[in-house]
C-alpha cells in the first residue's frame, strides 16, 4: 500500500469511528445518494458512491468531478450571489496594492486544496482541488479529486485546463501554501503549471494586517 493510500486508509477509519459515535447517539441518518448497498469506509471506498459527479478520462488516465451550483437568488450573508457578477473590474486592483488591474469577476479563479498533510514538500499531494468561478446566473464550485496516486496526472491536467479562462487566481493562505504544493506536484508529474501565468492575490495578507 502506497503512502497516500495509507494516508486515507487512516482518514477513513477515523471518518467511520466519528460516524459510528454519531449514529449511536443520535440515529443513523439516511444518505440521499444511497442506491440501497452497505457501504463503509474501507480502503475500496470511492467518492463516487457518496457524492454526484462523474469520472473524468484524460490522456493521462482518470479521475473524478463534482460541480456544485449556487443559484444567484441566494444570499451568502448579508450579500445576494447575483452582486457577484455586478463586482467592479477595478475592485482587485485596491484589495492588491494596484497589482491586479482592470479584471472582470468572470476571469477571477477561488482555489483552495485538500491535502494529506501540512508539511509540504514532495510527500504531500492535494488529493481534492476545489475552484470556485463566478458566472452571470450565480457561483459555481469544481472539484478535482484524486482517489489514487495514479490518479494525480488525469486531475492535474483536468486543473489546467479548467484554469485557462482565467486571469486571476484567489486563494486564502495560497501563496505560501496551496499554489508551492501544486507546482511541486505539476514538476513531479513533468507538467508545466498553470497557476504561474495568473496574477496571485491571496486574502491571507489583506485580512491580517487590515485589522
């Protein structure tokens, strides 16, 4: 068993222990997407069988897609989703020191990773890569996940092109964590990273020092 494999092996029985405690004490909840088979969190568990998606075939090989759909009548907070696309093209040039200047919301990339460790380096993969996009009928998510090491390629390539309509990447703790990580992956893969050619503002910096 590989160390990623190991890595989710462990998740999983701690998912399954925390889901066993749950149920025990307040009843075992019924799962929307359940097609009537038993399932566990075991070392054959595939997120497909949890969550609605597809499995995805690259020239590299495959791996799995999950897109999630905001509608722009709903409010996040105080704020309705359909503001979103009405965002000024100068607002990342304040929010960036004048970095980022005149960019539509539409070209404007969220990412955040999923990872097996905090550590970095090449022993830590990002085995779900989320991207959220802004669109004129409300906000939609994009989930790349890699549910075996084999897997990484197919998704990283899949993450590549799915990025190429954008201008800008934005990211929370990216710069020094989420964006090193997926360039250390794209270069052991042998595949020229995308995140590079994007102007990068990570919302980390703004947060802590405009308190």
């Amino acid at each position: 068993m590989s160390e990623l494999q190991e890595q989710l092996a462990a998740l999983r029985r701690r998912m399954a222990r925390v889901a066993a405690e749950c149920d025990e004490k307040y009843g075992k909840p019924e799962n929307p997407y359940s097609t009537g088979v038993s399932h566990t969190f075991s070392t054959a568990f595939q997120v497909q069988e949890w969550f609605p998606g597809e499995e995805i075939v690259t020239e590299y090989g495959k791996h799995f897609e999950t897109e999630t759909f905001y509608a722009r009548h709903r409010r996040h907070g105080s704020a309705e989703l359909s503001e979103l696309a009405e965002l000024p093209h100068d607002l990342l040039e304040t929010l960036s020191n004048g970095a980022v200047r005149d960019v539509p919301p539409q070209e404007w990339a969220f990412l955040d990773t999923e990872t097996t460790g905090l550590a970095g380096g090449t022993g830590t993969a990002a085995f779900l890569v989320g991207v959220g996009r802004i669109t004129p009928d409300g906000f939609r998510v994009r989930q790349f996940f890699m549910r075996d090491h084999g897997e990484e390629a197919s998704q990283l390539d899949a993450l590549t092109r799915h990025l190429e309509p954008f201008r800008v990447l934005i990211t929370y703790n990216g710069r020094t964590f989420d964006q090193p990580l997926l360039e250390t992956r794209y270069r052991l893969n042998r595949a020229r990273s995308p995140l590079s050619s994007l102007a990068h503002l990570d919302l980390l910096y703004g947060a802590r020092f405009n308190r």
